[in-house]
C-alpha cells in the first residue's frame, strides 16, 4: 500500500540530511521510544508541548530554520542516527519465531477488529478501557511479529472533550479531529486517489474511505463515512463512538463488520483467522461464511469450515455492554443478505438470540459466541462469570464446562513505563530488562535498587503529576471560562507532600466512585489531618447518554468544592490518556472499589503496579489474580451484608487507617519511608511481568492463535 508522502513529501522543509524524521512522525513506534520522543522534543520543547504530543503537527508547523539549524548540529546528528538506526533494525526484523508457519505474501496470520483503539493522544479513537487494550495488544504484536493486521473507525469526531462547569453537570464538547495533521495516512488506490470501497447493504450505499495508521509493524486500517459521496446520515455513521441511536449504532456495526471484512478485501490481504475484540464486529464472521456459501456449501457446512478460525474476545459482564437490536432494524437491513449464508428469516434470527430472552432482539455476543471456535474473557473471574452469563447457549453442558476460556488482560509496558523509572530499572535490573520483561525472574532484581533512588524517582513523579494538573488548572483560570472554585477544586490545590490516592475510571455505576465518601465523617479526619492528611484526585467521564453516571460526578463536583474537606479533593477534567500517563506515574495509591463481578479486569492499575503504585482495591477483575497479600490491599465484597457498600466502605477505611496512612508516614530521619518503599518493590516484582501485554500476546498465540492456525492451514 502506499503511502500519502509517495505523492509528495509531508514536511517539505525538512532537510535531507533529516529526512527519516518524516517515517519517524509517521509511525506511532516513537510514542512508545523515549530515544524517538526526545529526539522530536529536542527541537523545540515548546512547540512539542503545544502539539500535543504530536510529531506529525509539529513538523507541519515547524519553522525550517530551527530544522536547518538541528540539521548540522553533531549532538542532535548523533542522537538522530541512534533513533533511526534502532527504527530501522525494529522495522527491517520481519521474523520473531513466535508464529512459525510461513505465510505466502500479504496473508495475515490474524485480522483483529476493534471498534475502538486507545493508542495516543493524538487519535482519540477510543473512549476507555477497551480501546486501550486493543492498542496495547497491537502495540505488543508488532513487537512480537505477529502478522496481524487490525481494523477499525476513523472517527471525525473522536470521543467528546469533558468540560465541567460551576453547576458540575458535565459538558460534552465536540472538537473535530484534524485529519490532516493526525499520524495516519490514506490509503490510495490505484489512480492515486483515496481508497473507498461501498457497504452494499443500504440504498444508497454506504461508502468508505480508508486511512492507515503505522503501529511499529501492525498496519492498523480504519474506515472514514464522512465524505462528501455519503448522504447525510451515512456520512454520521463514523462520527463518534458508541452513538446513543440505535439504528445508526445498528449501522455502525455494518460498517466495522461486513464493510471491514470488504476492506481487507479491496486490500488484497488475506488472513487465516479473525480475532473480535468484542461483539461489535461480528457481522464480519458472518461475511466469511457468505463467501463460503457462495463456493457451494450449505450454511452448516460452512460454519463448519469458518468456525475453527475465529477467536471472540468477550469484555464485559454488564448488560449495557451488548449490543441488542431490535428484529424489525435487522430484518430492514439483513433480509437481502440471509439468503446468501442459505438462510431464512428465523434461522438468521436465531443467530442472534438470548435463548433465557429471546423476546430482546438480535443480540451481538450470542452471534459472535455462536460463530466462533475459540472464546475467551479477560480474567479468571471474569470466566467464570461469562459461562454462567451464557449457560444457555450449552444447554446440557455443567457452567464449569461451557467453553469460555480467559486470557488475562496485560498492558503494554514500553508504553506505560514511565522513562524516568525505565532509566532507574535499566541501571539496576539490567539494561536489556525491557526486552525481557515477561520474564519474572528479572523483576527480584529490584530488590538491588536504593530505597532512595526509587523514592525519589516516585517523588519526582507525584511533584510532575501535581505540576501537570495545576497547570491545566491555571490555564482554565487564565481562559477565563472557570470559576475560582472550580480552578481550585481541579488540582490547584494538590500538595506533593501529602499521601495521594488516585481514582480514574469512566463514571459508570457500578465503579462506583463515591464509596470513600460513604462515612462522610470518618473520611475527613484524614484529609483535615494536620500531620498525616491525605488528598485524592479523581478524572474521568460519564458516558454522554448516562444520567445517573452524570449526577455522581456532579456530587462528586460539589463535596470538592466543600471547604469542609480541607481541599484535599481534586477533580481533574477530560481524562484521557495524557492525564492517565501521569496519574499511573505520580499518585500513592491506586483505589478501585467496583462492585463484584462487574470489572470484568481493569487495567489502570496494572499501569500503576508497573511503576510502583500499590493496589487498594475491591477483589474483583485482575486483582483478583493479582493481588498476593504483600502487593497492596483487597478489599473482598461481602454481599450478603444487610450493607454491602457500607461494609465494602469500612474495609477501604480500615486499610487506610490501620495500614497504609501509618507505612506511608513512617519515614526514616533523611526522608524515606523504606517500608512502603519495600511495597513498591514487591508491587512491581509480583504484576511487572504477569500482567504484561507480552504475557497476554504469548498467550492468546498459546491457546488460540496457533492451534486455529493448525486447523486453518490443514484444510
Ligand atoms: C488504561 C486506561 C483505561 C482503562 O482503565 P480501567 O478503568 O482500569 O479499565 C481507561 N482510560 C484511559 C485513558 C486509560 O489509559
């Protein structure tokens, strides 16, 4: 495929000596290589600040003399060779051993389809934990080479921007993504102008550009309907994320399954198996049975073949999460299509029913459960909640039996890694410790490491954290478009010298994220507390559509702003993943209290753990896994309580009082509280590698990847 810079140079003023910033810019390998991020911030730190994080920007807007001036300079030469040299070896390694089998050209082993893609700042294309993780796992297969190609939304519009005014009712702002100066690129066809390829199934059609975003090696390929081709609401289609219309979410799912199975065909690449990163896209199993129909097979034929080469990632045990449409909108859009797979009308809508609520609809994790050969959830709990969740899809099969394996989630640690602490573990736990880092054993090294060199990386983060909020704080103020109360309450209060306990987390329900203001009283003697006070700083945003989600961050808006809590409460707007960076760096602790078993895994606080931010958390998701008694604190549900919040509440409080406000304050005479030290080091040592996207990528390549291979290429 081409790229846009083979019709003409991006940055046309970049000098030739300079010229491999340009492949640099434009592949997303930089944000995870601090060698590569310097390099764009050593040209100018302000203007790197100002774009954003993004090279792409800067280097359009960038003064050529700046760029001549570096162009000669011997030391920026020096560090530019290094960076292109270790991009070019990383790009040129086409083979890592993991998926042995050779493939013929453009055949993919896997094609992984997510609606949404967490990768950095600059493509908001996601709008929480699920993006996340499907960045992180692409991320991680193409350091692992995995020939995987992933598919996706381009949406104009991204997720919306949080603004909380003085009333704290969250506003939703909608900024347009600039196209034109994100890292992707169009894909071209063959006359050089933007590929679209038509969805058939509506009058009109709906059409499809096609753009490209460079992950280290993944090519991950994302479809656009706002054109100019497309009417009016085939061209909303793209828009935002997880539209709240139902026949346009209907729509939605068309486009990413059936029009993305289309796309990778207009692209010429092949692949064995399909990995859906949730139910979203599971029209596109459907398209792969088609083609198979349409060699001359029945459909149980055909289901036969497909079925073994199809891996579904469930995400989710609350009910909101699953997509339920209505029969009348999947007859208005499929009754062209069932007689293609060699369906009727009942047949195909029994692909989709809930056999305990058949009255519901047409529900996407019952088809993508029913088409599939290999399920998983992403966690142990987690799997056990989903066999008993989807029970009656195997009738006659024992809950334990029904085949939902699980795959833990993992995050990326080259990205979340913060590079500062990268530096301090590459002195002492070995400087090739980042290439081996699902290996546990070269996490007992940290014990080698000074408390005083770890706390003062640790306190260097929390004073960074506390400087990036205020900041954000000042500039609201100096907008003038916040109250007083609102700049303060958003962090410009925050003390670094005060134990900090992070919560950051979409504001849905069941996280409920007022359960430390449970005991109103109780909580503010530790934030008032003269000698040992602790603050807590909350982000995160309501889903547009959730009201209730809406109104407890509007109580949480106004306890921040009670004097009577002493300023000890921050909340900090628009979280997203710049803020996540800092926050999984700099805070104490890391406080999640979900209700059981709705945290199907979480992985804020994996990223936490990994650098050295300890767990209090209600045993549920990851933690349960996770946590081994000396890592942090588990909070285990009690739901038979005549009180279940009000019991979960009191263990929060005791773990802080009884333990972590007296190890945190326990500080020897020079300053250091070696003993929580010692629990940052366990904390990385027992999560740094288990709960690694290296650890998770082997693993889907264990269980599913290399035995659907097998099957695949034996027919
Ligand atoms: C990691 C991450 C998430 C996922 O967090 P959980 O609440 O643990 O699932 C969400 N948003 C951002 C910005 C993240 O970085």
């Amino acid at each position: 495929m081409k790229k846009k810079h083979t019709e003409k140079p991006l940055f046309p003023h970049l000098p030739e000596r300079l010229s491999g910033l340009e492949d640099l810019a434009e592949n997303l390998w930089w944000s995870w290589n601090p060698g590569a991020r310097m390099l764009f911030k050593a040209l100018d730190r302000q203007a790197w600040k100002e774009s954003g994080h993004n090279p792409d920007k800067m280097l359009r807007e960038f003064p050529s003399p700046l760029l001549e001036k570096a162009g000669v300079d011997p030391d920026y030469i020096r560090r530019y060779d290094d960076v292109m040299n270790q991009f070019n070896t990383y790009m040129g390694q086409k083979k890592c051993g993991l998926m042995e089998p050779v493939l013929p050209d453009h055949t993919y082993a896997v094609a992984y389809f997510s609606a949404e893609f967490g990768l950095h700042r600059s493509l908001p294309f996601y709008a929480g934990g699920l993006g996340f993780l499907a960045g992180d796992f692409i991320k991680e297969c193409s350091d692992l080479c995995v020939p995987l190609v992933a598919v996706g939304f381009m949406y104009p519009e991204g997720y919306f921007k949080q603004r909380i005014p003085d009333d704290g009712w969250q506003q939703n702002l909608i900024e347009s993504v600039n196209r034109e100066a994100a890292p992707i690129s169009k894909v071209l066809d063959k006359d050089g102008t933007q590929l679209v390829i038509e969805v058939g199934l509506t009058d009109p059609p709906i059409h499809v550009a096609v753009w490209k975003v460079a992950v280290g090696r993944v090519s991950l390929y994302l479809m656009d309907t706002d054109i100019d081709i497309n009417d009016p609401w085939n061209r909303g289609i793209s828009a935002r994320l997880y539209t709240g219309d139902l026949e346009q979410r209907l729509r939605q799912e068309i486009v990413l399954g059936l029009g993305g199975a289309q796309m990778l065909k207009a692209l010429g690449i092949d692949h064995y198996l399909l990995h859906l990163n949730e139910g979203h896209a599971a029209f596109a199993l459907l398209e792969r049975i088609r083609e198979t129909v349409a060699t001359g097979k029945d459909f149980p034929a055909a289901l036969k073949k497909n079925i073994k080469a199809t891996v579904f990632t469930t995400h989710t045990p609350v009910p909101a999460g699953h997509d339920v449409f209505p029969f009348y909108l999947i007859e208005k859009y499929f009754q062209s299509y069932w007689p293609g797979l060699g369906l009727d009308r009942n047949a195909f809508f029994q692909l989709g029913i809930h056999p305990e609520k058949p009255e519901h609809g047409f529900n996407m994790t019952a088809l993508a459960l029913r088409l599939s050969g290999c399920r998983n959830a992403v966690s142990r709990r987690h799997s056990q909640v989903s066999q008993q969740m989807w029970q009656s899809l195997w009738p006659g099969i024992p809950e334990d039996k029904v085949p939902i394996d699980y795959v833990t989630n993992g995050v990326h640690v080259p990205t979340w890694i913060e590079p500062k602490m990268k530096l301090l573990l590459d002195k002492y736990i070995g400087a090739d410790w980042l290439d081996r880092h699902d290996d546990p054993g070269i996490w007992q090294r940290l014990d080698t490491v000074p408390d005083i060199e770890l706390w003062q990386t640790h306190y260097w983060l929390k004073v960074k954290l506390i400087d990036a909020i205020r900041e954000r704080s000042r500039l609201r103020w100096a907008n003038g478009d916040a109250s007083t109360s609102i700049t303060l309450t958003g962090g410009a209060l925050l003390d670094p010298s005060v134990l900090t306990i992070g919560f950051a987390r979409r504001f849905a329900t069941y996280k409920r994220a007022l359960l430390i203001f449970k005991d109103l009283e109780r909580l503010k003697k530790h934030l008032k507390d003269r000698w040992r006070p602790i603050q807590i700083i909350f982000a995160g945003k309501a889903h547009p559509a959730d009201d209730p989600g809406k109104r407890l961050l509007q109580d949480l808006i106004n306890l921040a702003r009670n004097p009577q809590l002493g300023g000890r409460i921050a909340f900090v707007e628009d979280y997203g993943e710049q803020l996540a960076q800092y926050l999984v760096h700099g805070v104490d602790i890391w406080l999640n209290n979900p209700l059981p078993p709705f945290e199907a895994s979480g992985t804020s606080g994996m990223k936490a753990s990994l650098n050295g931010v300890p767990q209090l958390s209600i045993l549920d998701g990851w933690w349960e896994e996770g946590f081994n008694e000396k890592n942090g604190w588990g909070v285990e549900h009690d739901k038979t309580s005549p009180d279940p919040d009000g019991s979960d509440a009191d263990k929060l409080y005791q773990a802080l009082e009884q333990k972590i406000i007296p190890l945190y304050y326990n500080m020897s005479d020079n300053g250091i509280p070696h003993e929580w030290v010692g629990l940052m080091k366990e904390t990385m040592k027992s999560t740094g590698a288990q709960f690694s996207a290296r650890r998770m990528v082997k693993q889907y390549i264990e269980k599913f990847y290399s035995k659907c291979m097998e099957g695949a290429l034996k027919d």
